[in-house]
C-alpha cells in the first residue's frame, strides 16, 4: 500500500526543488505541486508531468490522485 510520503518523494525526485504536500488514506490522494516547470504549462500539461514521476504507480497502487497545481508566484 502507498503512503502519503512515498507519493511526495516520487514526486520530489521527478521536479527536483518542487514544493509537494500529498495527503490521503493508501488508496486515495490529494497533492498540492509548487514547481517552476510548470509556468507557461495549462493544467492538463501540469498534471502529466505529475503522473510521470509517478509511473506505473498510477493505476495500480494509486487509485485516485487529486492534483492542485501551480507554478511559483501564482
């Protein structure tokens, strides 16, 4: 089973110098993003770059990710 933490570090490693906080119950999750690569990217854009650093875990061990995105200063 996923952990809140394992989530925030896949995510941490993938946007290094992110800001993420993941809560959740093991099978559903809410994250908040804070990443400078996201500036000049719509939302859609955003949330892959989130669901790759998470590969294969979407789906599987992630049931359901809630993603709030943004990009420093907004």
């Amino acid at each position: 089973m996923m952990e809140p933490e394992d989530i925030k570090q896949m995510i941490e490693l993938g946007l290094p110098g992110a800001h993420v906080l993941v809560t959740g119950d093991g099978h559903h999750f809410e994250a908040e993003v804070i990443a400078s690569e996201f500036a000049g990217k719509s939302m859609l854009q955003r949330h892959q770059i989130v669901y790759r650093t998470l590969g294969s875990k979407m789906g599987n061990e992630i049931h359901a990710l809630s993603l709030r995105t943004q990009a420093p200063g907004e």
